[in-house]
C-alpha cells in the first residue's frame, strides 16, 4: 500500500484509524493492499433485496477492516471450493448461493 500512497506514512493513518476506532468498539487490523471491492458491492445488493444488508455489511466491513481479508479473494478455501469471502459471508447469514 505504501508503493501506491508514496510519501504518507502509512502507519500514521492506520494509527489515527485504530485511535478513531477504539471509542466505537471498532479494531482495525494492518492492511496490506488494498481490494478491489466491486464484486463485495453487488454482493451488497443482493443482500439488501434479500432483507440481509445490515447484517452483510457489519459482516463485511468486519472481514475488511479487522481481520483485514482481501474480500474479493477466491482462493479462500472452505470445504473443497475456492470461495470468495462475500459469498461465504451470504452463506453464513443465511442465503445459501453455492
């Protein structure tokens, strides 16, 4: 990330962020890239028509920003598939898209 924001210190940001953060019980974890977030966004969608968006986006935001998953990567394994984050997220509250 330091190699696309040349000349900002990184740390310091992430630092503001987690100071921010602590008042609302948020924890950020250490990026290293950042995702491309498109296929999360439509995913968003989908989960707004099917009544779960709140529940996806705290979810979501989570998977990002404190366990600091890449939430478009396919290459997460669960069970024998490659799955993308966003769709294990759909799956675990409660719309099966497999």
């Amino acid at each position: 990330m330091s190699e696309r924001f040349k000349g900002y210190d990184i740390s310091q940001m992430f630092d503001n962020l987690r100071r921010s953060g602590k008042d609302f019980g948020i924890v950020f974890g250490d990026r290293t890239l950042l995702s491309n977030s498109r296929l999360s966004l439509e995913a968003s969608e989908y989960a707004r028509d099917m009544g779960l968006y709140d529940q996806f986006h705290d979810r979501i935001f989570h998977a990002y920003f404190t366990e600091a998953f890449i939430i478009n990567d396919t290459h997460k394994i669960v069970g024998a598939q490659p799955v993308a984050v966003f769709i294990e997220i759909l799956n675990k509250i409660g719309k099966d898209i497999r």
